[in-house]
C-alpha cells in the first residue's frame, strides 16, 4: 500500500474502524515507513488533546432553538433584502418625478407670444370674468377675434 492511501486511512485505523486485512496492511507499512509513523503519533497526540477537553451535554430544547436562530436569521435577511428593494423603489422614484418636474416652469420664465394669441387670451379672460360676474350656468360666450387677425 502507498503512504497517500495510508495517511488518508491513518484516523480509521487509530480508531479501529477497518476491516482487519486492511488493519493488517497498514500495521505492516508502518513498520518501514516512518514518515506514515509520524502522521498516526500525530493524530495520536491529537486525540490526547482533544480528550483533554470535557464532553459538553446540550440541553433538551438545543436542536429547536438552533433551528429557529437559524429561521431567525433567515427572516432577517429576507426582510433586509425587502426593505433594500423598497428603498431603491423610493428613491428611483425621487430621482424620476425631480427629473420630470425641474424642467417646468416657474414664475420667474417668460414665455414669449404672438399677439393675436395674447388678443385671444385676453378677450376670453374677459368673456370669463362677464361670465362669472353675472353667474350665467350657460356656456361662456366664444371669442372670435383670434380667427379675424390670423387670416
């Protein structure tokens, strides 16, 4: 057998969870190889370590309450990721209607017009008011003047 095999089945062996023939062969190897001896005095002083150490008892409601941290933490990220979406919803939002509405305009702009629609404007704000001022329900009067100076 190699020592990339033996190496790889060194923690089975320590624990004697091989087959006996397998055991056999590994024995035998590590009667020549030391470099496969060194790595199972290795896992050897591991396990001493590790023995060292007490043997914790979980409690009865331990595996419950991992899962519901674990749900816990799930719901978080969720929710997270919800209200990152809600928040680039709002200020996609905020950019878009600042975009539409910079351009309008104010009452500092001018806006430059022919004089035949300033009669027009003019002639049918009057026929308004006459017609607000005597409180008619009827249609407010035409203007006419706009269709005379065009032609």
């Amino acid at each position: 057998m190699r020592c990339n095999e033996v190496k790889r089945l060194l923690s089975a062996y320590f624990d004697n969870e091989l087959p006996l023939d397998q055991s056999v062969i590994i024995r035998e190897h590590l009667k020549t190889c030391k470099s496969c001896m060194v790595e199972l005095e290795d896992i050897e002083r591991l396990h001493k370590l590790m023995g060292a150490f007490p043997i914790l008892e979980v409690g009865p409601y331990f595996e419950t309450q991992v899962i519901e941290r674990i749900e816990k933490e799930t719901r978080k990220r969720r929710l997270s990721f919800g209200l990152k979406l809600a928040v680039g919803f709002a200020l996609g939002g905020l950019m878009l209607f600042f975009i539409t509405f910079r351009n309008l305009p104010g009452e500092d702009i001018t806006v430059q017009t022919s004089p035949a629609l300033n009669t027009y404007v003019q002639e049918y704000m009057e026929s308004y008011n006459t017609h607000m001022i005597k409180n008619n329900p009827g249609l407010i009067v035409s203007v006419s003047s706009l269709g005379e100076g065009s032609r």
